[in-house]
C-alpha cells in the first residue's frame, strides 16, 4: 500500500552546498504492516517519515501509496492525504492550553488547509498551502468520536485534563487517540516511545499493536531502538547515512549476523 521508489532528499546548506539525507530509498510497506525503520541518530529516519506525509517535500523519486503518487499533491489533496495519515512524536506535541478532550477533537475541527498543522511542526512548512472549506462536523458529532478515542486509549477519566497534569505515557496515549480521530489508514511514529521509560514503553507498544489488530491500520515506526522493533514489528528496515542497508521480516533482519550495522545496533546503538 506504501511503496516508496527512488526516493531521494537533499537540503541545500550553507552557500551552494546540498546535504544528501536521503539516497535511492526503495521500500514496499503493506497495509496492516507494523513496519520498523531503525538506524542511529542522523540516519535520516525522520526526515523518511516527514517524506510519508509531506512534512518534507522529496527531491527525487516517488512515495505511492494505493497506487497514487503523493509527492506533488498540494491544497485540497494535500488536506486528503494528511486526514489519511496520522502521526505521534517522540515529545508528544500537545497543545498545552487545550484539555484533552479538544486535544483529540483538534483534527476534527479543521476547516482550512493551512490550519491542518501537525502541533509542534512549523507553520512555515505550510505556507504554500490554499484554503479549503470542508463540511464542518457538529459539536455532537465530535463528541461522539472523542468519547469513543478515550475509551480506546483508556483515558476515559482524563476527559477535562490539561496536558501538564499527565504522565508521559498519558500524555502520549492523548496523542495517539488524537493521531487515529479522523480515521487514517497510515499511523506515522517518530520515535514515539523514546521519552518513556521501559514499562510505559512496553505498554505503549501494547496498546500501538492493539490498534493494529483491530483497525487494520499500518504502522510505520521509526526508532533507534531494538527492543521497540523487536517487541512489534513485523518488518524493518535498517537505515545507515542515508541509505537502507537491510530490510525484510524482523526475525531475519536481526537474525543475520555476518551485519555489521546490526551487529552495533545489537550492542546497544548510540
Ligand atoms: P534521524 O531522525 O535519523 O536522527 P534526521 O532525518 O533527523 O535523522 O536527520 C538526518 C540528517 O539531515 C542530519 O544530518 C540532519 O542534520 C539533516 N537535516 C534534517 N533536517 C534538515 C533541514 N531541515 N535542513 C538541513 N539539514 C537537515
Ligand atoms: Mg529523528
């Protein structure tokens, strides 16, 4: 369902000068995958994942997903494929001044393009984007699906919190019901476990697997972590500067021993 072709990025620095941070990426993700993207820090882990949902415009190649080549959608289109893709972060980006119940209803409320910012991302990122007016959906409506968000991250009880009064693992919970509110089929993980420590990782992963099974939705998580790919992905990809050195079903990706890269990432990464 995600097949990424040739794909390439490169940032122009300082003077003339252009970084290549991402180099020939070839990858074909399922639908109902948990698929990993592993490497060290400066891999260019992120910069894949913002490619995915076009936080980050690629310079080369193509990112099909159901056949469709997103790389060059704009405005109304570009509105589609974010509502179609959601996305958690590593420090949660929570709009602190909102409870948690606008919280999850904040993608829901969205009636122009350039206000589908992703909290946290800059609004520079958006500024070639139009303006679209879509079907506002009722208060009621809102409510419902916020309601039903809670009881599948089990916060029922958080419903009027601010932010600050959470946990990490709460806080996190908050951003993935928010993450799945207008029903994507892609879920986008940048490093969404790495502030938590090892048991509200485990149960973070637990309830990320949970949505998995019973949503269907593909899970692509970008980690610098093993034991995170090894506990729930059923693929991976391991990304070395720049480029994919190793991919394929977890337990033969990690099973091969003659990988140098593997063999450090074994050892305990950064
Ligand atoms: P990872 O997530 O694997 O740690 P990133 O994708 O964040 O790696 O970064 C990969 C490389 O790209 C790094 O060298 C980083 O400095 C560079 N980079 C990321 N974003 C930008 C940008 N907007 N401008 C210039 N360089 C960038
Ligand atoms: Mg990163």
């Amino acid at each position: 369902m995600i097949e990424v072709k040739q794909l390439t990025k490169e940032f122009r620095i300082a003077g003339d000068k252009n970084l290549t941070v991402l180099k020939d990426i070839n990858l074909v993700i399922e639908q109902g995958d948990i698929f990993g993207i592993i490497g060290m820090s400066g891999a260019g882990k992120s910069t894949f994942i913002r490619c995915l949902n076009l936080l980050e415009r690629p310079t080369g190649g193509s990112i099909l997903i159901d056949g469709v080549d997103i790389t060059m959608k704009k405005g109304r289109d570009l509105l589609a494929l974010r509502k179609s893709i959601g996305m958690i972060f590593q420090n949660f980006n929570l709009l602190m001044q909102k409870n948690v119940s606008r919280n999850i209803a904040f993608g829901l409320e969205i009636t122009k393009v350039a206000d589908f910012v992703i909290p946290g991302i800059d609004k520079e990122d958006y500024k070639e984007l139009g303006f679209f007016q879509k079907r506002k959906l009722k208060k009621k409506e809102i409510q419902r699906r916020v309601d039903e968000l809670l009881r599948l991250v089990d916060l029922e009880d958080k419903k009027y919190e601010y932010p600050s009064k959470l946990s990490g693992g709460q806080r996190q919970r908050v951003a993935i019901a928010r993450a799945l509110a207008t029903s994507p089929s892609i879920l986008l993980c940048d490093e969404a476990t790495s502030a938590l420590d090892s048991r509200t990782t485990d149960s973070i992963l637990k309830l990320l697997k949970k949505i998995n099974e019973e949503t269907g939705v593909t899970i692509v998580m970008i980690t610098h972590e093993m034991n995170v790919v090894q506990k729930i992905c059923n693929k991976v990809a391991v990304l070395d500067k720049s480029e994919i050195v190793a991919s394929g079903y977890t337990e033969d990706v990690f099973g091969d021993t003659s990988s140098e890269i593997v063999a450090q990432l074994l050892g305990g990464g950064e």
